[in-house]
C-alpha cells in the first residue's frame, strides 16, 4: 500500500512541476498584441532612418536624472530627437535600410536622430560626451554611411549647416539652396572619405 502511496505522490509531484513549466513557456511566448506592437516601432523607426541625415547611437547608463535632461533639452533646440530604444527594434529597423549595426548594440542604447541636419547629432553627443564622463558615443549613420566614434568627433567638428550659411550667405550672390546642396554635398565627401581610411586601416591590421 505504501508503494501505491508513494507512486502516486510521485506522478503528483511531476504533473505539477511539468505544468508550472508549461505555464511559464506560455508565458514567454509573445502574444499577437506584442508582435505586432513591435513590428510597429520597427516600421516607425525604419522610416525615420530612411528621411534622416544623420543618427547616432550612445551608451547612457549612469547619467543623472538632470543631466538626461539638459541632453534632451538641448537636442529639442535644435531639431534632434533624442530617445532609448531596445536594441532589437534597432537592429531591424536598421536592416531594413541596409545597415549592419549588431557590433554596436550592445547596452543600453540611446539615439539621437536628425530629419535636417546632418552634423547636428554628433555635435550634441560629442559635446556632451566630454561633458559628462558617463555618456559613450557607440557609432551612427550619416548621410547612408555607418562611421565610428572617430568619424563622428571628426564630424561633430565641423560648423552646422546653420553655421556656414550665415558665415558665406553675405559674400554670395546664388540662391540659397544652392549653399545649402554645396555644404550636404561636402558631408557626404567627408563621410565616404573617412571610411575609406577605416577600410584601410582595417586591412593593414
């Protein structure tokens, strides 16, 4: 009788562990309702990287509530959306536009992306990278080119679009559209032509 006893207890035992394991593969399926409110992030981003110039991705972790803000601020000033996004909605909103950012995501990212101004999000994120030590630029993608931390400082150095239109406006006598294809057609040299140096040292190493 203890034998039956203790047979039952045993299948017992198993059918509860084997259904608390069930439950929790359910529960770590997505839902439909998930599924597709991600594939919504990725479609939405996907199109914002599509029509931007330029965007950026940063480390954040260990900035201050206040510093976060001021970040946040700035870049509203300026036309910047600034924004945490989960690196799988990254990953292939990314892909979809033909660029392979896997090495990058790694962390927390955060991504600072602009509509109009190609030079305006690695300025911002150069700047307040040496303002606060916590923050770290990963890489971006400016005007269709993947650039590293170097070519983002090398570019975060050069005067924003805004910058050179008043500087040159006075001594010219074209249209203004003109200036500004001139100064997008200057960027998109200087982006090809640090990748190229990339390249070269990648196949020297």
């Amino acid at each position: 009788m203890s034998v039956v006893i203790q047979e039952i207890q045993r299948v017992f035992i198993y059918t509860l562990i084997a259904g608390s394991n069930i439950d929790k593969e359910v529960q770590q399926v997505p839902s439909e309702k998930v599924l597709n409110l991600k594939k919504a992030k990725v479609k939405e981003l996907s199109e914002k990287m599509k029509a931007a110039k330029s965007f950026i991705l940063a480390d954040y972790r260990g900035l201050t509530v206040e510093q976060d803000t001021k970040m946040r601020r700035e870049m509203r000033a300026a036309g910047v959306e600034y924004t945490v996004i989960k690196n799988s909605i990254i990953r292939f909103a990314a892909q979809e536009n033909g660029y392979d950012l896997n090495q990058y995501l790694v962390g927390p990212t955060a991504l600072a992306i602009s509509l109009n101004d190609p030079v305006a999000p690695s300025k911002l994120l150069t700047k307040f990278a040496k303002e606060f030590e916590k923050l770290e630029i990963k890489a971006g993608v400016v005007e269709g080119k993947i650039v590293d931390i170097n070519g983002i400082k090398a570019i975060a150095s050069l005067p924003s679009k805004e910058e050179l239109v008043a500087k040159v406006v006075g001594g010219l006598s074209g249209p203004l559209y003109g200036i500004v294809n001139v100064l997008n057609a200057n960027i998109r040299g200087l982006v090809v032509a640090l990748n190229a140096i990339a390249e070269k040292k990648q196949a020297e190493a």
